[in-house]
C-alpha cells in the first residue's frame, strides 16, 4: 500500500492539533493553486474535537472562508436538523462557528428523498467543481469498527455503478438510507485524510494497512492513496518497524 502515509500522535490531542495544521496547509495550498478550497467533511463522532479546534478563534482565523467550500462524505437520509444528520454536526461545532457564506456550504438536500438528494449531489459537485474528474482538494474520513467508511459499509457495496460520484444505497447495519461518495470520487481527490483514534479500531486498523485485500469486508481498503492520522492507542496493534515501513514506503 505504498500510496499510502501513516502518521501517529502520541495523545488524541495532538492528533487534533496536527490534523488541523494539515488541513489549513491543504486549504492555503488549493487557494493558491485555483482560488477555492472545497473540502469534503465526514460524520460519526471521531472529527467533532477537531470541528470545535477549528472553530475557536487560533485556527478559524487561518482560514480564507470566503474562498472555502464545504461538502460532506456521506449522510444520513434523515432531515438537516435532526441529531442524526452529518450537516447538524458540522454546522452545530464548526460552521455556525465561522464566517463562511451560506452558499459555500454545500450540504445533502435529504428532503428530497435520498435518490433525489443523492443525483442532485453528484449535479451539484460536477458544475462547483473544476476539472474533469471533479477532484475535491480534499476528504476528510473517519473507519468505523467494521471497516466502513464514508456510507460504504461491508457487504453493500456489490451495486455501486463504476461511473457514479454519488449514490443512495441501503445499508443493513444501519437499517436506513445512506447517501455516500463513491470511491471513485474519493480517489480522485488531491488529499484524502483518514482520523482514527482509540485502541478499540488497533487490530481493524493493522488489518485494513497489512492484512490480505478484502474491499468487501473492509471497506476502508478501497481508498486507494490516503494519510492516516491516527493516535498511538490506535497504531498500538502495529510494531514500530511495520509502523516506519509503512509511513516511508
């Protein structure tokens, strides 16, 4: 998995401080190479430390947010002010927090059904953003227990068209509607960063980075090029040498 890149914090804290000075390099850099920074964030509960990090005054002021676009990985089908919804997370530790214009918060029109929402997404990344293959500056990920991530979960992801951005699928684990990128939208990113924290998702993460390929167990393997972000609890499964070999290879 050489295109890939680990690099492991020793606390939580750290991580969320290291994390978001790659982040603000990443959103300078699209900046300067063409004018916009459009950011893909993801749900669950690993990022909201590092939303509220971004949101206090040292780091929201690093950012040029009239120049930042914000979008989401995945979402639930459930209504943008339920408890549930990726967008109220988002928009409840970081977005309310900052002065990005409305009309660069980019979130999943669940209203409209998941099908609806999800080919309304893909029509709306394909005219905001430029170039071909419609690459995103950058993604943020999260790995759940399972091996997911974004909405791609094990044992659903058979009928993913191979020409689609966005989709809505069924998801069993979670008995709803997800809306999700695909991976051929995640891979086409300039910068895809997965966080993973805890030493509860140590053996998944050794599995995913040195175990045999199995997408459709692990779901996280279908991420072709990524920078790990990962705390030592979650790297602890990992022997240092495996560790350096990974990071350099």
């Amino acid at each position: 998995m050489s295109n890939h890149a680990l690099r492991v914090s020793a606390t939580v804290e750290t991580l969320t401080r290291d994390l978001a000075a790659r982040i603000v390099k990443c959103g300078r850099d699209a900046i300067a190479g063409r004018g916009a920074f459009h950011w893909a964030l993801s749900g669950g509960t690993t990022p909201r430390a590092l939303f509220a990090l971004l949101a206090s005054h040292e780091w929201a002021s690093r950012f040029d947010w009239k120049k930042t676009h914000v979008w989401w990985s995945d979402e639930r089908n459930v209504p943008p002010d339920s408890p549930d919804s990726n967008y109220r997370t988002a928009w409840d530790t970081l977005l309310s927090q900052v002065p990005i214009p409305e009309s660069n918060v980019h979130r999943v029109t669940t209203e409209m059904g998941a099908e609806e929402a999800a080919a309304d997404y893909e029509t709306r990344l394909r005219l905001k953003v430029a170039g071909p293959e419609h690459c995103l500056d950058l993604v943020l990920l999260g790995m759940g227990d399972d091996g997911h991530t974004a909405s791609l979960f094990p044992g659903t992801l058979d009928l993913i068209p191979d020409d689609r951005l966005v989709i809505a699928h069924w998801v069993p684990q979670a008995q709803m509607m997800r809306i999700t990128f695909t991976p051929l939208l995640i891979n086409a990113a300039e910068n895809v960063l997965f966080m993973v924290t805890g030493r509860a998702k140590a053996e998944l993460l050794a599995r995913v980075l040195y175990g045999p390929r199995q997408p459709d167990v692990l779901p996280a393997q279908l991420i072709e090029h990524a920078e790990w972000w990962v705390d030592a609890a979650a790297a602890s499964a990992m022997d240092r040498a495996s560790c350096l070999a990974f990071t350099t290879g």
